[in-house]
C-alpha cells in the first residue's frame, strides 16, 4: 500500500508534500520571502526572551527611549493558537524598537504589514469570547474560505503571500473534505438539527 505523503509524521496535513515536485518548488519559491520574514521575527523574539542578563534589558530602554508601553515581543509556537499573528503584529507595532535592535532594518517587515491582515481576517472568527463547538465548524470554514478566496486574487497583496494564502486555503479545503467522514462531526450535526425548533 502506497504511503500518503500528503500527511506528516503527526497525521496533520502538508500540502506542500501533496504537490508535484515542480510545482512544489515553484510554491517554496514564492513564499520564501513570508518564511524568511517570519524566521527573522522568531529568531529575534527568541534572542531577547532567553538574554536576560543583554538584550532583554536593551530591548526595555529603547521601548523607553522610543516611548513604548513595555511589551515583549510574542513567540511563535506551533501548538498555541494564533501565535503566528500575535508575533506578526506586535512586530509591525514595534517595527521601530526592532530596527534599532537589530541595527540593520528589516525592510521587508513593511510589505508584511499585509501579513498580519491575513492571519487576523482569517482566524478572527476563533478570537471571539463565545467558544467555537463542532457545529460551528463548517460556517467557520466557510468565512475562512471566502477569506483566502479573496486574498488570492487581491492583486495588491504581494505575490509571497498571496502563494502562502493558496497553499492554505488547500490545506484548509482538505480538512474540511475530513468531516464527512467524521462519526463525531455528524452527530453534533444531527443533534442540532433534530433540537432545532421547527421552521413555522
């Protein structure tokens, strides 16, 4: 039986591995510049959180020197929600304190502005104070779907992000194929369904 390398080692999908080898470069090609800003901001975050002794107490006086309420700048992990969009976006707040951290300016971190619209437009639905249930997953879907339909074809989004948009919104229809085949997915529908007061 041939192994479905469109999945990683934790069952989780990867579109990228789903793709021709071509066309998979050609995608890593166009959302290089996304990934190198992203690893950029991580790394520094990362710099400044574990010096405690150096950089951290340099990056409180220039949020001191440039007048900035003390923030530190969020990490990104993969297993805490929206942690992608915290870093992004504190880190356009602060793009000053960042450029005179690093001393050299990170020009790309500008056009990544419309990074942090991206993640933000399309997770916003998650961020509200009611918690999301299974039968609030496809409508959920579906507003982030329309969302990267829209960010695709937005000509004025750079081309690194509008490829970075595409590769998800494959990821994200994958997953949504996967609830009809979900037994727990169904039930909370049916359950639904059934104590929904009739239509008059």
């Amino acid at each position: 039986m041939k192994q479905d390398d469109s999945y990683d080692e934790e069952g989780l999908v990867d579109e990228l591995a789903a793709r021709e080898l071509d066309e998979r470069k050609e995608l890593e090609r166009k959302i290089k510049p996304v990934k190198v800003v992203l690893l950029k901001l991580q790394r520094i975050s990362f710099k400044i959180i574990n010096s405690t002794t150096k950089l951290l107490p340099a990056w409180k006086d220039i949020l001191v020197e440039l007048d900035l309420a003390e923030k530190m700048l969020p990490r990104d992990v993969s297993t805490r929600w929206n942690s992608t969009y915290d870093m992004t976006s504190v880190s356009c707040d602060y793009r000053t304190a960042i450029d005179a951290m690093t001393a050299n300016r990170l020009n790309e971190l500008r056009e990544f502005k419309q990074l942090v619209k991206v993640l933000k437009d399309a997770t916003e639905f998650f961020s509200r104070d009611d918690s999301p249930n299974l039968a609030t997953v496809i409508p959920a879907m579906d507003k982030i779907d329309e969302d990267f339909s829209n960010f695709i074809i937005d000509e004025k989004l750079n081309p690194a992000i509008q490829a970075a948009v595409s590769i998800s919104k494959k990821t994200l229809n994958r997953y949504y194929d996967k609830t009809d085949h979900s037994e727990v997915y169904c039930i909370a529908m049916s359950t639904l369904i059934f104590l929904s007061p009739e239509p008059l």
